[in-house]
C-alpha cells in the first residue's frame, strides 16, 4: 500500500465520525442559541403563564390574613362566596379557591400558610372527585414538593413516576428554559396565528386576559358574577347534545390516600386551634344520576373522616339547598345564585356550631340597606 493512500483511507473512515460530531455540536449550539432567546423573553412568556398556587399565595401574603379562609378546588373557588361570609359575620373572608387542587396540595398549602399566621374559621368545601382512588398528587408536586414532601409520598402512597416527573419538572426544568416554557411559547406563538388558527388565538388571548387580571380582594372570581352570562349546562346540551362532554365517574376505594392526607390535615388544623367546618359542593343533578352508585359511598367515607377526626361537616343535599342543571356553569360546577345559597347554608350552620359569631344587629342593617338600593 502506498503511503498516499493511507492518508486518503483514514480520511474516508473519520469522515462520517466528523461529520456526526459536527451534527451533535451544531445542535447542541443551536438548543443552546434558543434557550437564551426564550430565557430572554421570560417576561413575555410571564404573560401566559396561569399559576394559581403562586398568584393567590402571594396575593394573600402580602396582606393581613383574613378572619375567614375558603379553600377547595375550583368547586369551592365558585360555591363560596366570602361577600356572604363577611355580611353575616362582620369579619373579612377569603376565597382560598385553586382550580386543579386536592387533598394533597390543601394538606401542605394549610400547613404553609398557617404556621406563622392563623385565621378564625377555614371552611374547605370538598367534593367526591377530590377523593378518586385513582389521583396522582402530580400537581402536588409540581407546585409545592420538597425534597421531604417527595421522600413522603413515595412511602406512605408508593412510587409513581408521574408525581416523581411533575417533581423533577418543578426542580430540573428551569435548567431547560425552552421545555419549561413550552405550554407558554405554543400560546404565544398560536395568539401570533390568529389568521391562520382562529380559535386556538382566541383561547391563547383569554389566557393572556386572564393571568393579567389581578386576583379580586376577596379572591372570588366567579364569571357569572363579574358578568360573563356564559351558557348554563342545560342550554348547553340542548344547543350541541352531541358534543357535550361528561364528567368521567371516580373510582372510590376507602384506601385510597387522599382519605389519610385529609385526616391528618384536619388533625394539624385541630391542634392549630383554627376553627374548621367541611362542605360537600354537590354536582349537577345530571352528574348526580350517573354517580349514583359511587357518590354517597364517597360522601359517606368523607363525613366518617370528618366525624374521626372531630370536625364538623355540612353536607348540601337536593332537600336543603334545591338546585337544577340550570344552577350550573358544567357538570360540577356551581352557578353564582346557587353559590350564594350554599354560602348561606355553610355560614347557618357554622353559627348554630358557635365557630364564628353572627354579625351584630347594626352589621345586619347595614348589609340590609345595601342590598336594597337600586
């Protein structure tokens, strides 16, 4: 072999591993290049951005905490509403609502918000849906785990990857800026898209809209209430049966965790000495009929906790507080006029329990007048 073409046939077998180093490198750079630009353009993103947990926590923090906090799921961030709680009591209530949260993300933020600063009354508003036995405490651990918080959910629910990725998503995704982003750069760009993809520009705007909005003062945001008139489920249906969607019915299993988290949470409430009353928020009647078989399984199970844990608890049945599909924005949740009347059932029986005081005489008349200016 002559000594020119030893060069040429090493030159021929390196090529490929060149050129696949130049592949990985370029991209690497060009990843690189991106997440500088989305890193950048953070407070763009800022604006799609829909982190209840951080917006009501901060918005509550930096005031004097209310007498009266509400808490639950987006249920109970529309059946209570605090207007109602304040005119019968005198004292300053606090929709503590949080679309998407449970047991295991009211278990810590009370734990959290509590330790330093203490209210008068929570009222926790619950429903059968928050007790599934098949929830994964994802949100839990996207939004509020720690290291210990993560150690202990593996022990006493065992190991999920779901809940260990939405952890190392909340630890680890802010080192890949494009990826942490991706929900708020896919709006962004389908806001930029409005000629082309009309209906995903529009939600994308009403995202924009809604994270822009600052939290009402007493963290009540029922759109009925601030004057969207959307459609309720009854008109719903009959405008598009076909296209209608149902709520899917829950698993219920009295082992399930989220029953031992809400034990213990009430417990640490209890040795708090914070005065706490349970709601069920009931489901449209609709929904009611096709959870027939599981939902007073699970009602049951809820005030059996409640009762163990010496807690009082206000179920909200058909014959105390009547309500129709009419009364709701969807399947299960509540309309503002059936929010005001549960509101209202809480707050009798909170009274005739002795867990607040009724608003004096002169508070009564002023609330009275009020309402009946025109």
């Amino acid at each position: 072999m002559s000594s020119r073409e030893l060069p040429a046939n090493a030159h021929r077998a390196t090529s490929p591993a060149r050129r696949r180093i130049v592949i990985i490198f370029s991209a690497g750079a060009t990843l690189l290049a991106v997440d500088l630009v989305v890193r950048r353009a953070e407070p763009l993103l800022n604006q799609y951005q829909v982190n209840n947990f951080e917006k009501k926590n901060t918005d509550v923090s930096a005031r004097p905490l209310p007498d009266i906090i509400l808490m639950g799921s987006s249920r109970s961030m529309y059946a209570l509403v605090p207007d109602e709680f304040r005119k019968a009591t005198g004292l300053e209530a606090y929709n503590f609502g949080i679309s998407g949260s449970k047991v295991a993300e009211w278990q810590l933020l009370v734990e959290r918000m509590f330790e330093q600063r203490r209210p008068r009354l929570v009222v926790l508003g619950v429903n059968a849906s928050e007790f599934r036995a098949d929830y994964v405490q994802s949100q839990a651990a996207r939004h509020l785990f720690g290291w210990d918080d993560l150690a202990e959910a593996v022990i006493h629910d065992g190991l999920s990857l779901e809940v260990i990725g939405a952890f190392a998503r909340q630890k680890l995704g802010p080192l890949w800026a494009t990826h942490h982003r991706s929900g708020e750069l896919r709006l962004w760009g389908e806001e930029k898209l409005t000629a082309i993809l009309p209906k995903h520009a529009q939600f994308a705007r009403e995202v924009r809209e809604r994270v822009a909005r600052p939290v009402p003062h007493d963290g009540y945001e029922h759109p009925w209430a601030m004057g969207e008139r959307l459609k309720n489920i009854e008109e719903q249906f009959l405008a598009n049966p076909v296209a209608f969607e149902t709520a899917s019915v829950p698993l219920f299993s009295r082992e399930a965790p989220a029953y031992r988290r809400f034990g213990e949470m009430l417990d640490w409430l209890r040795s708090a000495n914070i005065a706490t009353i349970v709601t069920y928020v009931p489901n449209s009647p609709r929904t009611e009929k096709r959870w027939a078989v599981v939902e007073p399984q699970m009602i049951a199970a809820i005030a059996d906790v409640c009762r163990e844990h010496d807690t009082p608890f206000a179920p909200c049945p058909q014959l105390v507080v009547p309500r129709t599909d009419r009364d709701y924005l969807d399947e299960t949740h509540v309309g503002y006029d059936l929010g005001l009347r549960i509101s209202r059932q809480v707050i009798r029986q909170s009274i005739a329990m002795s867990l607040f005081p009724s608003a004096s005489p002169t508070v009564a008349r002023a609330d009275d007048a009020t309402e009946t200016q025109p």
